[in-house]
C-alpha cells in the first residue's frame, strides 16, 4: 500500500503515525508513506503562519494526541514554539522520519485518477530555492492534510493598496514585558494619503514592533483579530479601531477571574475541558441528537448564568459586538476564545447597576493599564477615500452609530479575516471535503481518498479530531468497520450566506466517530474492565480522545494512567460547586430528558403493534434502513433546511441502496411531530417565570409552538424536526 500525504502538519503527521502503528499488527498493510510539504519543515500553520506572543486557545488536556501527553505541571495552555516542540518530540518518539519518506519543499502541482490509484505530479526546490525537474509517481491512496488555514481570504476594499509581499520584516521585535514607558522615543511616520497604507493578511503579522505608535484598523474579530487588537495595544498603538461585520462570541479560553459576594474564583478551569459525556455524547436518544436540544438547553443556561455573574448575555463580560438573538449560542457560531483585548473594548460601553456590581462581578486582570489605548468597535470598511480616510458600512448597530462621527485614517491595516480552501490541485474526479459522504473524511465511493484536519469544531482544538479521523479511516482501509453513512447532527446550524460551514460541535462529532469505530467505552464493560474511577471520570469528563483508547480497536496500556491522573485532574479542579453545576445537575436533567424520549418511542412502537399488528414491526425496521441510508447533506446545507428528498439509488461499497418511504415515512413523521410537541411543552414548562413571552406564534406542522424570548427552546427543536417532514 502506496500512501500519499499532503501536508506536514499535525493531521498529516497523525495519520501516518496511525498507519504505521495499524501496520505492526496488521502486515497484510505493509504501508509506503510519503510526506509532501511545501515548507522546509513539519508544523504546517502552527510554524508559518504565526507570530510572537501567541497562545493556543485549547488546553494541553484536549490538543495533545491521545497517546503522547504531557507533564501534569505544564501550563494548560501551550505557547506557539511550545506545541511545535512537542510535535518535533512527537515525531521523533514514533519515529515518523525514519519510517516515512518527507518531500519538503515540493508543491504538489496536480492529481489524477488512473487505473492503479492516483498519479501525482510534484516539483520539488533545493536549499537554493532552485526549482528541480517535474516528478510523477503512482500511490494506492491519497490523504489531503493541507488544512483549513492556508490560503488567506482577502475582502475587497475599494482604495486600499494591496498587501505587502512576503512576511512583516522584524528588525527590532518586540519583547512581550516591554511597557510603553520603557520605550525609546522614535519619530512616527502616518500615512499621507492612501497609498501609504501598510496592508497585510494576519499570516505576514510576525511581531507587534509594526503596531509601535501607528493608527491600526483590523478586520475580523475572530480569535486572531482579537489578538492582533491586544498586540497593537501592547505595542503602543495611537489608535486602535477593530472591524467586525455582525459580531461575536466571546467565552475566554479559562474559566477564571469572578466574584461572588466577596469571593474570588480563580480555579483557571480551560472552559474546553467543562462539558460532561454522559447524556450529553454518552446515552444520548436519537430524538434527543435529532433535535439539538442540548444545545438549546446549555445556551438558554449559560446566558442566564453570565447575566448573573458579569451583568451581559452577549458573551463573558461581553458588552458590545454581540451576535444577533437568532446566532447567539454554542449552536450556530465558534465562540471566541481569546479575550484579553476585551477590557479594551468595553470601554465606554460596560454599563451595569452597582449594587449588582458588588455582588457578582468579573476583574479584568492585571496587566490592564488605565493609561493604554482603549480599542473602538466599527463595522466593515465600505471604501477608503484618497486622503487615507476610511468610510464605513452604515449597518444600523450601535457601534457603527458611535462611529460616524469619528474620522479614522490608519497607517497598518491588518486582515484577520480568515483563510478559504482551495483543491486546484485535484483533478475534477475527485471530491472536496464539502461532498465527501463518511464524517467529512471520504466518500463510500472511492475510500482511497480521505480528507484529515477540515472540520473545525465551535469549540475544541483540530489535532485531536484529526486523529480520530485518522483512526476511522485506517479501520475502512483494513475492511474492519462498513462505511458510516447515519445522518450526522453534529454539525453548527449555519445559514446558506455564512462564510464558514465546516463547523461541527466537538463533542458530537468526535463521540460519532468513536460509535463508529466502536470505540465509545460502554458503562458496564468500562465498569467491569477498570472499576468505578475510571467509570466515573469518563461521566463527569469531557470527550477527550484518550477515553477511546480504553476499549474498542484502538485500546491503548497506558489510556488507564492518563485517565486516572491528567483526566481526573480536569474534574478535580472543577471543586464540589463546579461538579454539581456543570456536572451533576445537568446531568440528571439531561437523564430525564432521554428517559422521557425512550419511554415516549416504546410507546409509540407498542400501540403501533396494535393498530397495525402485520406491518408494524416490519416497517419499523425498513424505516431505520432507510434512515441508515439517508443521503447526507452537503456541509453547505443548513440543518434548517431538509435533508435530500432525492429517491435515486446510492452506492455504498459497490452494493446500490433504494431510498425507501410511503408508509415508514409517514409513521416515522407522525413520532417526529409527537415529539415536537413534547419538546415544546417542555422548554415552556423551563421557561423561567416573569420573563415576557415572545407573542409571535410559529406553525411548524401539526405543532403550535410559543417559545420564550430568550431561549426559543421550543420553536429551534421543532425547527430541526421539520425538516424531517
């Protein structure tokens, strides 16, 4: 088996580990794996397209591969050169170098289909920089891992001058410690006019010495928007102006920093390691999965819990830049984990009663200083006029209102505005990640291609999706498990208009993946095979990716250590109030909630046996059949709208499946809409009392649904059932 990887990040370097590592006990792979990079060295974006002073958003708990982790005394959250020294060890304990040949510096100019597998022409450069001869070679199977963040996505802004060629040059960098009293004094040079302007995506952004007394504007407030904003602060920028289109989430990285009557909790809990398995990933009904309801639930919770702790439901002491009601939850958006340019932002606009200020509140830490630039809120630049002076969009928000009587004329304008994804190198037969059928990963068709590393989880980190990707993957490829084609409810409900549509919820998605692989630890054997500790981290845990390692095909010796010690350590931290907030007590409700959606489908089936005593049972099982084959919606279709209606046969590992319906579907719709109306008699019934209710009534089907004016609870659960109609 030939395999080709393209890329040398860290889903490329997973998936060849997992290769190999499958190959040890499987010989009849015998894998050749061969590494294309167009860099000099391993580390993808992680390498080149960073900047000094930055810091992974997702804990060491969650990034880190299951099997390779690190000291329990590290800081929980790596720096930049630090994640790229634990893939460097990562390569070389698993000795990936030698076992796996690395094409650095050639780009792979093109890949076609031929009869023995997929001929790929690259070029390759020298240390020179000198271009050798075109090569062609044939490989079995092709494994895309060229990532998400390559190719920048660059808006087109009437009168700003292109961007600069190349990365910033840093002639005298920055150091993060360094404050603006401690700077040599140094002649500032402003734009004249247009022309002037110093434009650059974030990837060429290198060190915050470009900041150092200019006028910044910034568009994108995305996580490294917000960091670009608090590196010009920190630089000593004259003015700071940040761009956002429609808003943001923003839920900092840690849980930290509150006060409650008096009390300071700084537990520094990484908010990627607070969601619990069972009954939110583990035991969840199907219904329960179809609807989203857990979303709805948390974010009707969490809004509530930050209007008590911080005095706003826009976001963590969020005051400005809030999302609209209908995208404001872990449901339809990424949330924004970096948050230390928020003090900055909130500025003039944090407006909250001081009597509820004393009794809860949030600090802003202590590296805010009242003398530092304040960061104003604007929305999209419309044009730039000749003299350098930006006009904006006139979008209605309240910060776009505060801003047209202000006159902004920068000197660095900074793209942080995101990367598109860009196949041109496959030839027009292959799939893009956008169509593939299996997990975003490959399509039943033709499961020699696979695509690792092109979801992006609302929150959660990419490298430990990858690896499961890449576990699912080598199973297809040793014929272990068939081709998942179930419908999916992981993915972000996203509108047809929106930018990214390759979000996923973390947790769904990487449990999914564990049932397929029947790696997803079932309670009594995890209790029968490690006792209750282990029994019991896995419930109150998040889905970090070593709890799969504890059965299935992929069992690891050392998954049980790794729980009991750095695992455990997660809930640990979280203290008795924490486990009974975020853990026990949603729990149990979620436990009701499935309860009442199993005892209401065995119902239905059992008077279904009596009303239709020949068919019922038949049916009910073709019904799921054809459930099992449901085509899958593109990545680009909303889960609002319905999934394919399409009656033509599909090709599933060379057998043809007919879509079934007429009767089993209308038996199945009947139990989607008495569910419908059990959900939305259940989110009135938790509707909290005294809060005015939304008037406008909304006829999904069959179901009247009133939902409350905050939580719409009812009205998004029987949203996602009709599109089943």
């Amino acid at each position: 088996m030939k395999v080709a990887i393209i890329g040398a990040g860290p889903s490329a370097l997973v998936t060849a580990k997992t290769i190999l590592q499958a190959a040890s006990t499987d010989p009849t792979l015998n894998p050749s794996i061969t590494i294309f990079e167009s860099e000099s060295d391993i580390g993808g974006t992680f390498r080149y397209r960073s900047y000094s002073n930055a810091t992974l958003v997702s804990s060491k708990q969650l990034t880190c591969f299951s099997d390779f982790r690190l000291p329990l005394q590290h800081n929980d959250h790596l720096t930049l050169d630090e994640y790229l020294q634990y893939l460097e060890h990562y390569t070389t304990h698993f000795k990936l170098r030698e076992q796996c040949d690395f094409k650095m510096r050639t780009n792979v100019i093109k890949c076609v289909k031929v009869e023995a597998g997929h001929l790929i022409l690259y070029r390759s450069q020298d240390e020179q920089h000198t271009h050798t001869p075109d090569r062609s070679e044939v490989f079995t199977h092709l494994c895309v891992c060229s990532g998400l963040h390559v190719t920048p996505a660059l808006p087109n802004i009437p009168g700003l001058p292109p961007t600069i060629k190349g990365d910033q040059v840093v002639t005298q960098p920055m150091r993060s410690t360094e404050t603006i009293a401690s700077r040599i004094p140094e002649p500032i040079l402003h734009a004249k006019d247009a022309s002037e302007i110093v434009t650059l995506h974030s990837s060429q952004f290198k060190d915050r010495s470009l900041f150092r007394g200019k006028r910044v504007l910034i568009m994108g407030t995305g996580e490294t928007g917000m960091d670009m904003a608090y590196e010009a602060v920190k630089a000593g920028a004259q003015e700071v102006v940040l761009c956002t289109r429609s808003g943001f989430l923003l839920f900092p990285a840690v849980l930290a920093d509150f006060v409650v009557l008096g009390n300071v909790f700084d537990g520094n809990l990484p908010i990627d390691g607070l969601i619990t398995n069972l009954f939110e990933t583990a035991y969840v009904h199907p219904w329960i999965a179809a609807t989203h309801l857990r979303w709805f639930v948390s974010d009707f919770v969490i809004k509530r819990l930050l209007w008590c702790l911080t005095g706003t439901q826009a976001g963590c002491n969020q005051w400005v830049g809030e999302l609209e009601p209908h995208r404001l939850g872990r449901a339809y958006t990424f949330l924004n984990k970096s948050s230390k340019a928020m003090p900055y932002i909130n500025r003039g606009w944090k407006n909250r009663n001081r009597f509820l200020e004393r009794i809860t509140s949030y600090l802003d830490p202590p590296t805010v200083k009242p003398e530092e630039v304040s960061v104003d809120l604007a929305p999209p630049p419309a044009c730039v006029r000749q003299d350098g002076t930006v006009e904006f969009v006139r979008n209605g928000r309240k910060e776009d209102l505060r801003m047209r009587s202000r006159t902004v004329k920068p000197d660095v304008v900074v793209y942080a505005t995101g990367y598109t994804q860009t196949f041109d190198f496959l030839s027009k037969e292959y799939p893009v990640p956008a169509t593939v059928r299996c997990r975003d990963v490959f399509d039943p068709d033709d499961p020699s291609v696979a695509f690792i590393g092109f979801v992006r989880p609302g929150v959660g980190a990419i490298p430990p999706i990858a690896e499961m990707q890449a576990q699912l993957w080598t199973l297809i490829l040793r014929n272990k498990i068939p081709a998942p084609l179930s419908t999916p409810h992981y993915y972000l409900l996203v509108k047809e208009n929106a930018r990214i549509k390759y979000g996923v919820d973390y947790s769904s998605y990487v449990s999914t993946l564990a049932r397929d692989m029947g790696s997803a630890p079932a309670l009594p054997q995890l209790w029968w095979e490690y006792g209750w500790k282990v029994t019991l981290i896995y419930c109150f845990g998040a889905a970090f990716p070593t709890f799969y390692r504890l059965l299935g095909p992929y069992r690891h010796p050392d998954a049980k250590r790794i729980v009991e010690t750095e695992i455990y350590d997660t809930i640990r931290r979280r203290g008795v109030v924490g486990n009974l907030m975020m853990g026990l007590i949603p729990m149990i409700f979620y436990a009701w909630i499935n309860i009442a959606a199993l005892v209401l489908e065995k119902t239905w089936n059992f008077v279904s046996i009596f009303t239709h005593p020949f068919s019922a049972r038949h049916s009910w099982k073709m019904g799921m059949d054809a459930q099992q084959n449901w085509p899958k919606a593109r990545r680009f279709q909303s889960d609002f709208d319905p999934l394919s209606a399409a009656t033509a046969p599909t090709k599933v590992n060379g057998q043809v499946h007919r879509q079934n319906g007429g009767q089993q579907q209308q038996r199945r719709d009947r139990m989607w809409r008495l569910f419908a109306l059990f959900t939305s008699l259940l989110a009135i019934a938790v509707a909290p009392t005294g809060v005015k209710a939304n008037t406008q009534i909304s006829n999904f089907g069959p179901v009247l649904c009133r939902a409350d004016e905050y939580g719409h609870l009812a009205s998004k659960a029987a949203d996602q059932l009709s599109a089943k109609w």
